[in-house]
C-alpha cells in the first residue's frame, strides 16, 4: 500500500504552477535550496579557476580546475547507489552540509598553500553537483503530482538557467571588488543555508532499495534501466548522438563571429547572452509542451529546434545569427526537462537515482569528445560546411526519435510496468 506521500501526488496541483508550489512549502523549499546551491556553484567554479590563474600565471593549472570538476562528476556512478539507499532528503542536506565544509576548507587555505587542495575541493565540487542533482531529480516525485512534474521541472530550469546566466558575472565583480576569500564565503553561506532549509523540511518517501546484490549488479541497474525501458533507451541514445555532434558549436561559434559576422572575439558574450535567455524561455516553453506531447516527443522537439538554431548560425549575418543562438538555448531544456520526465514517469521509485546519474553520464562523454572534435573540424572544414554537417545530422536524429516515439511504448502505465522490470534486476 502506497505512503500517505506517495498518495498526496495523486492529486492535481492547481492551473497556477506557482500557487501550487506556494500552496505546498516543501516543493519550494526543496526547489528553492538547489537554485541556492546552483548560484554558490556558477559564482565560484569560474571564480577558482581565475583565482589560480591570478595565483600561478599558469592558464594550464586554470583549466585543470574545470577537468577536476569533470573527474569528480566522473564517479558519481560509482556511489549514486546510496541515493537510493539512503532517504534522499538526507543525501541533499549532507551534501550541501559536506561541500560547505570543501569550500571552507579551500577559503581557508587557497592556491598559494597548494593546488593540490583546489583540485580536490573542485573534484568534491563535481560530485556534489551531480549528487544533488540526481537526488533531487529522485525526490521530486514523492512531492509532485505525476501529471505536473513536466511542469515543476520546466519552472525549475528556467530558474536554474537565469541563475547561471547572472551568477557567473556576480562572481567576478565580487572577485574584483572584494577578492577570491568574499567569494569564497559567499559560496560558503549559500550551502549552509539550503542545508539549513532542507533540515525544517519533512517529507515521507518512498521506500528505498533494500542492502542487497553485488556492488557492480547495483551500481550499474540505472544504466541496466535505460537499455531495457524502451522510451527511455530512444531519448538517451537520441541525446547521446546530439551530444556527439552538438559540441563542435563550442569551437565553431569563433569563425562564425570573425569570419562570418566580421566582429571582434567579444561579441561572443552578445550571443551567449542570447542563449541564456532562449534557455530561460526553453524551460517554461518546455513545460507547455508536455502538457500537449510526451516526452520523447518533446526531446525530439528540442533537437529539432537545435539543428535549426545551428543551421541559422551559419548565415552570415547578425539577426539568424542571434535568433539561432536563442533557437539553441530553447532547445536544451526541452532535451533535459523532456528526459527527466520521462525518467521520472518510468522508472520505480527505487531507482531513480542511479537512473538519473546514469543518464547524466552517458551524456557527458559524449560531450567532451564533440568539443575536442569540433576543434579539429574547425582546423581543416569550413565552418559553414562543419555547421550544417551538425544541423543535418540534428535533423535525422530528431527525425528517427519522432517516428519511434509514435510507436514507443510510453503510457501512463509506464511506471507501474517498470517497477515489474526494474524489480526483477
């Protein structure tokens, strides 16, 4: 017999998505305590890494701050097991609780007492951010009806990308007006303070998986899930292949400003700027567009919407330039609220965690091999040529998605149906 929790999200939140969050404090605090951690994250992670770089002269040792963050997201699979052990309340709160007393340890300290410190508080920094993210992921379901998570996760993007677009530049005016340590403190206190809000917070979950199985049978179940889940094994190898091909933009977006627009380097953050704010819209449009279509279908919107943006990209001139670079930053969230959804829809309760942290990590190999292959694109191609290689490649794959998607098997009795699956692995 299910929880009284479980039972609560049966129900319907109101029309208003933002009345129902204030109806319900636990759903805002929950969500409220991530943007709090988010901003901490995106004002210091750019910060420690100009911090060394002021520090050492080295741009070298500055970039590898970035690797550490990537290693420590790395082995996330590793331990996303205790997510689903542990009450995943908990598992937020100790690890705010944990990464403050990193970061403290990193303000106390700094470059000049040894990088090697910087690069393990970064490497903790990338394994708490994939660590709550995975467990907040698992947690909104015990607090959201299931026909309003696709709206809740939208809000919440678009939340966290207005956060990313306006931490960054807070940081580094604070690093200039007060220095590295204010930063330091600043991140400091918003980890102490969402542990501190998660800590007032009661919520009764859902049973977790009991000490069970071989350590590898358990870790590597999430993974285990997505292959047999059907749906799910069309978006993640869908989003996989958009991956592997989506990071050339990161080299190719140099070309296009110089040699396409004629503009200076700087004009870059204009159309990162553009981005951001298409990520902003991309999160609440996302949340519409569940109400009308079902998750892959909605992933398969957002590649398609990103192999247009990336085809506009590539016309010399600054208004598709501009548009496909909003275009673009619509199409991510779609990708990532589309997902999640349908990982929340179908997958039991039990698993979640290590479904989410497997599906983060199929993507994110995938990426840094597209950023090291764009680079050499962009070395001997023609970047027009290069960018709508990438859009026509997009194009198919939003394309096969959506045909399969037609036919796939994903319905409300999706989730009742992997708890039979997911309980035999």
């Amino acid at each position: 017999m299910k929880s009284s929790g479980s039972e609560s999200r049966r129900e319907s939140m109101q029309p208003n998505i933002l009345r129902a969050l204030s109806a319900d404090k636990r759903i805002l605090t929950v969500l409220a305590a991530e943007w709090l951690s988010t901003f901490g994250d995106q004002m210091l992670f750019i910060v420690v890494a100009l911090w060394v770089r002021q520090t050492t002269g080295s741009a070298s040792r500055a970039g590898l701050t970035f690797f550490a963050m990537a290693v420590g997201g790395a082995i996330t699979p590793l331990v996303a097991f205790r997510i689903d052990r542990w009450r995943r309340l908990s598992v937020l709160r100790w690890t705010n609780i944990l990464t403050a007393v990193a970061v403290a340890s990193l303000g106390l300290a700094g470059p000049r007492h040894g990088l090697w410190l910087v690069y393990a508080v970064m490497a903790a920094y990338g394994l708490s951010g994939a660590v709550s993210g995975s467990a907040s992921g698992a947690l909104l379901p015990d607090l959201v009806p299931r026909a309003d998570l696709g709206r809740v996760n939208g809000m919440n993007t678009s939340v966290s990308q207005a956060i990313r677009i306006v931490a960054p530049p807070a940081g580094a005016g604070v690093l200039v007006w007060a220095g590295a340590h204010a930063v330091v403190m600043i991140d400091f206190l918003t980890f102490v303070v969402a542990a501190v809000m998660l800590s007032f917070t009661k919520i009764e979950e859902s049973p977790g998986e009991p000490e069970a199985g071989r350590y590898w049978h358990t870790v590597l179940a999430g993974a285990r899930h997505l292959r047999r889940q059907h749906s799910l094994r069309d978006i993640t190898a869908a989003c996989v292949a958009t991956m592997l091909v989506v990071g050339f933009l990161e080299t190719l977006i140099f070309p296009v400003v110089t040699d396409g627009l004629h503009r200076p380097v700087s004009f870059i953050g204009v159309l990162s700027a553009a981005q951001g704010a298409g990520a902003v819209i991309g999160g609440l449009a996302a949340a519409a567009f569940l109400d009308r279509l079902r998750p892959p279908s909605v992933v398969a919107l957002g590649i398609a919407f990103l192999g247009t943006g990336t085809a506009l990209v590539a016309i010399p001139s600054i208004t598709p330039v501009i548009f496909g670079m909003v275009l673009t930053g619509v199409a991510i969230p779609c990708l990532s609220v589309g997902a999640a959804t349908a990982i929340q829809h179908e997958t039991p309760d039990f698993l979640l965690g290590r479904t989410f942290t497997a599906f983060s990590f199929a993507l994110n190999t995938p990426s840094a091999i597209s950023i090291a292959l764009g680079a050499e694109a962009a070395a001997v191609l023609d970047y027009r040529l290069a960018i709508a290689s990438v859009a026509a490649l997009l194009g198919a794959v939003a394309t096969s998605l959506l045909f399969r998607s037609a036919s796939s098997d994903f319905d409300e009795a999706g989730h009742e149906e992997s708890i039979r699956v997911g309980s035999t692995n």
